[in-house]
C-alpha cells in the first residue's frame, strides 16, 4: 500500500506543479545570490521578485492538466482561468499593494524624523511586473513540456 505522500507525488500535474515553483524560487534565489553577493533566508518565503513562482505554479498546472485530461477538457478550462486570475492578481492589485506600502513608508519617516510615532516599516515588495509573470510562466511551460517529452 502506498502512502499518502507517495501518492501525491504520483500525479503528475501535482508534482510539475511543485517542481515549476521550486525551479523559479531557485532562480529567485540564484539571481538574488548573484546580485547581493550573499545569501538571505527571507528570499525562501518572500513575494515578489523576478520569476513569479506564483505564475510557474498555475501555468504548469494548467499546462499539465491539460495534457492528462485534453487541452478542450473542463477541467484545462478551469485550470487555465485559475492561472490567468492568478497572474493578473500578481501584477495588478498587489503590486498597488506595494506601491502603497511605499508611500507609507514614507510618511512614518516623515513622522518618525520628527519623533512623533515609532512604526514597523511595511514590507513594498508583494506583486510582480508584467515580465516578472511572463518568465515565471515561462517556467510553468517549459518544466512539463521537458517531463512529456
């Protein structure tokens, strides 16, 4: 009998889905490494960044999903409309989000400087740029199109 674990990692869409993002994290984190010349753990959980792991993740699930079930199947339907809210949310909203945090930050410096109220600063980087997200699903194309091969 195969463990729960075992199992997961037998579906194949799961696991090209986990390998996408652990690949554009790795690239995250080698472009990271390269340009501060140092390593930071902050980068294995951080959002943001050049690729998008978020946009690895969804188009190697939709891309997966479509080649196990049929690129005109339901289930690639809903997989593909997951992936493109998802990476529209990555470069729309939350990056305003950190436009936001950046003005914010400015203004609890402001005060700050004048010793009125003491703030955490808020984290600027949440959202990705538009080709922040194309190399991400970049990734999430050519991570399953290597494995179906």
């Amino acid at each position: 009998m195969s463990s729960p674990f075992e199992i997961i990692f037998k579906n194949t869409s799961f696991f090209l889905t986990i390998l996408s993002w652990l690949v554009a994290q790795g690239v995250k984190i080698t472009l990271g490494l390269l340009r501060e010349k140092r390593f930071n753990f902050f980068w294995l959980l951080r959002t943001g960044g050049m690729p998008s792991a978020h946009s690895a993740a969804v188009v190697a699930l939709a891309f997966s999903v479509g080649k196990e079930t049929g690129f005109c199947s339901p289930l690639f339907a809903l997989a593909s409309i997951f992936a493109l809210i998802t990476m529209f949310d990555a470069q729309t909203w939350r990056r305003s989000i950190g436009a936001q945090a950046r003005i914010l930050n400015c203004i609890m410096e402001d005060i700050h400087q004048k010793k009125r109220i003491k703030e955490e600063q808020l984290r600027e980087l949440v959202g990705h740029t538009p080709i922040e997200v194309f190399v991400g699903a970049l990734i999430g194309v050519v991570i399953p199109l290597i494995f179906y091969k």
